[in-house]
C-alpha cells in the first residue's frame, strides 16, 4: 500500500495538554501513536519546538508516520521545528526528510531543522 492511498486514513487530533502539544496518531479510526512537540527557548535559536514521535512496532514501515507528521507540522502553532536522530535510527531520519527537514549537523546524532514556509 502506498502512502499516497493512505492520504485519507491518517489523522492526528490534538491532545489536552499545558506543558506541550501534542497529537494522537489515528489509521482509520484506530489509535496508532503519538506526536509531541515541546517548545525551547535560547539565545541561539529563539524559540522553537522538538520533536518526539513513536508509531508501534507493528504499524511501522507503512509511512503513516511521515504523514503523521506532515499533518501535524501545518496545524501546529509553531514556525520552527527541531529533531535530534540517532544515526542509526534510519526510518524517523527517512521520515522527516521526507517531510522536508534538512540536517544542520550530523556529530553523534542528526540535529534537524524544519521551518515553516
């Protein structure tokens, strides 16, 4: 199945929250993850949020992720997006490239930037 055919089945809705935003992953109606995204505030990069998402074992390697995340990205709030990656972690460094993130350093881990246009 391709991620184009799964456009219409993903959705994330917004969870109640104070301390972040955050979006429950949902596949047709059923519950499949989580996308959080916490705001920082410093000198270096003014405000900006980071990202942390998880989709279950089994429902991985379908793209529900990155279209998750597309989703998520243009309803949040916010303008300017960080992500840390472990190098290994090949599929979530596939995913936010596919959603346009670029690297801005790659040392021990990818640092990750995504700004909305």
């Amino acid at each position: 199945m391709s991620s184009v055919n799964l456009q219409g089945e993903i959705e994330v809705q917004p969870m109640k929250n104070n301390r972040f935003e955050g979006w429950r992953i949902y596949r047709s109606g059923a519950r499949c993850g989580f996308i959080k995204f916490t705001i920082i505030t410093e000198r270096v990069f003014k405000n900006y949020a980071t990202i942390e998402f998880l989709i279950p074992k089994p429902m991985r390697g379908r793209h529900i992720g990155r279209i998750a995340l597309k989703k998520a990205i243009d309803r949040s709030i916010h303008k300017k997006f960080h992500a840390r990656v472990r190098k290994t972690n090949i599929p979530s460094f596939k995913a936010l490239t596919a959603v346009g993130f670029r690297v801005h350093s790659d040392k021990r881990q990818y640092e990750m930037i995504y700004k909305k246009p």
